[in-house]
C-alpha cells in the first residue's frame, strides 16, 4: 500500500516521500559532522562531476547532479542548512568551542563530529529542508527551491533556538560596517537574543566576509563571476557548472587561505539569466548572453552583500547570504518572464506559464 499511495501536493508516492525524509536526515547530520562549509565544497565537487558527465554523454548524470549534489546527500538545503542550524545548536548550549573571531555559531567551517544532540539537529534540519524544497518545487514557485528553502531554514533555526533575527545595530545603521572597520566591541550578553555569555567581548559589526564587503570590490567580482558564468553555459549547456566550480573553490576558503571570493550567488544567476534571456538556446547571441549575465552576476553579489548586511552582521548565527541572494536573483528571471521580458526563465520554475 505504502509503494502506490500518492502524496497530491508533492507528486509522490508516501513510499518515496518515507525514503527522502530518512535520507534528508541522514544527508543533515552527515552536514552537521563535516561542518556546513566543509558539506557545500562536496556539492560544488559533485556538480562538477554531474555536469561533466552530463557533457560527456554519461548515462546517469542527472543523477549525479539531481540526487546527489542537489538531493538529500549533498543539497545544501539539507547537509548545509543542517550543518548551519546545529552550529547554531552547539553554539547556544556552549559545546561548539570552534575558537571563531565572531560567535561561535557563525563557524560554518567547524566539523561538529559526533555528538549525538548535534547530528540530531543537523537531521531535523535537514529534513525541514527538505520539505520546504520538495512543496516549492511542487508548486512552481518562481524561484530556487533550494536557496529558497536554505534561506528559511536560516530564519527556522534562529527563531527556534531564541537568537535574535536581526541582532543589535551598531553604528550609522544597518548597512554601516565602519565599526568593524575601526574595531570596535560590544560587551555580549546584554541582548535578549545574544547567546554569548555575559561580559565577554565581540566586533559591534561582523562582516560576512571581511575581505568581501566593500562596494566596488564586491561590484567588480560580480561583474567577473557573471560573465564567466554566462560564457560557462554558452559552452557547456550547463546551468549548474559554474556554481559547482564556484562552490568547489570554496575549499580553500575553508582551509585558511585568505581573501577567497566567494561567487556561488555570482555565477549562478548569471549562468541563469544569459540562458533565459535567450530562451536556453546557446545558438542566440553569445554577446545578448554574456552582457545579461554579467548585469546578473553583479546583481547578485550586490544583493548578498545588501542581506550580509542586514541579517548577518548584526547577528550571531549563520544566515546565509549568497542564498537569499540567489533566491532573489531567479525570482527575478522567473518574474521578468512572466511579464514577458525574457523569453524563457531557464531552469526556473515559474508558477506553470
């Protein structure tokens, strides 16, 4: 019975559906005992194997790609967000110990190994993912379903775990980070919200990316991710390439070497949008589709920026940019088909139309 009962929203058998949420879980600790960053670096090597073999011919592929980079093993709405959502877990409790300069549970790169209360949060986290996935994209939302699902579970784990949504603002408003760039500290502890503990000091304003925050850089490597992830699809068909190379790259970000871009949410729309601009044909204009997705890609980094901003400086945990970013980008390309503007929206699903 349980094989051939179909699940109407999702579009799936409650067998499958069984199969995915135990999966999801195991996919969510697994990213709790890597650590969240340490998880996203083996999507980005698992799409780069899945979209290479996809180029090639390869008779499993999709697969590669499909259910494993972007399913329960390594999705990062599941390994990544339940990686985050269990720093943010072990943090609150004080058993992260990850040494980090800003609160322990912004340490994405920290592997929580095999607490057991760990794994557990990562897993149910990981099936929160899941399931906010599986009904966008049922649904034809008109955006990521993934980076969409990424960015909530975000918003999930501080509201579950009592941080604060948007923590204290320091200097000249949301968006002036000239504290950290002078150094200046807040005493912890004395804000309803604030997980560390009382007397201790921390930055009044802690960039996502201290190397990656000031306008006209984050502009620039925005305007270079884009176009690279437009030329990446003129040559490849390949949506996802791009982004798996930017994600892989992010291995060295996480073993210490300083000043690596981060360019996920820079390639990605731009791959997305060049592709929708000329309805997915690579035999359009080469020119109409790197000039689109160059725009795409500094949209994108400014719009990580803007959220880094708003919802990570000022709070303690992990609230990921480049997701929320890339949910804003491809609700753009969907929207801007919808109304007509671009031919096609790419990968994107866009409410049926």
């Amino acid at each position: 019975m349980i094989e051939t009962l179909q699940l109407p929203v999702l579009g799936i058998t409650l067998s499958v559906f069984v199969v995915l949420v135990i999966a999801a879980f195991a996919g969510g600790a697994f990213g709790a005992a890597l650590g969240a960053l340490p998880a996203f670096c083996f999507t980005g090597f698992m799409v780069i194997a899945g979209e290479a073999a996809a180029f090639a011919g390869a008779e499993l592929a999709g697969s590669i790609t499909g259910s494993v980079a972007f399913g329960p093993v390594f999705g990062p709405h599941v390994s990544f967000a339940g990686g985050a959502a269990a720093a943010a877990y072990a943090a609150r409790e004080s058993e992260m110990g990850a040494g980090f300069d800003y609160h322990n549970a912004k340490a994405i790169t920290f592997a929580l190994g095999t607490e057991p209360s760990h794994l557990v949060v990562g897993g149910l986290f990981g099936v929160v993912g899941m399931l906010i996935t599986q009904f966008s994209a049922a649904l034809a939302l008109p955006w990521d379903p993934i980076a969409v699902s990424v960015t909530l579970g975000a918003l999930l784990h501080r509201v579950v775990l009592g941080y604060s949504i948007v923590g204290p603002i320091a200097g000249d408003g949301i968006l002036d980070m000239s504290p950290f760039e002078r150094g200046e500290k807040r005493e912890a502890g004395t804000v309803a919200g604030d997980a560390d503990k009382a007397g201790e000091e921390r930055f009044a304003v802690e960039p996502w990316l201290p190397h990656q925050y000031e306008w006209s850089g984050v502009a620039l490597i925005g305007l270079v991710g884009g176009a690279l992830g437009g030329y990446i699809w003129l040559q490849t068909g390949s949506y996802f390439l791009g982004f798996g190379i930017s994600a892989a790259s992010l291995t060295f970000l996480n073993l210490g070497v300083e000043k690596i871009p981060v360019t996920h949410h820079i390639t990605l729309p731009g791959s997305t949008a060049g592709a929708a601009v000329v309805a997915s044909d690579p035999a359009a204009s080469g020119l109409v589709v790197v000039v689109v997705a160059t725009v795409f890609g500094i949209y994108g980094a400014l719009l990580g920026e803007v959220w880094q901003r708003v919802f990570y400086a000022h709070g303690d945990t992990h609230w990921d940019p480049p997701a929320a970013a890339i949910t804003i980008a491809t609700f753009t390309v969907a929207l801007l088909y919808i109304v007509g503007v671009f031919p096609g929206s790419a990968w994107v699903p866009a409410l049926g139309v």
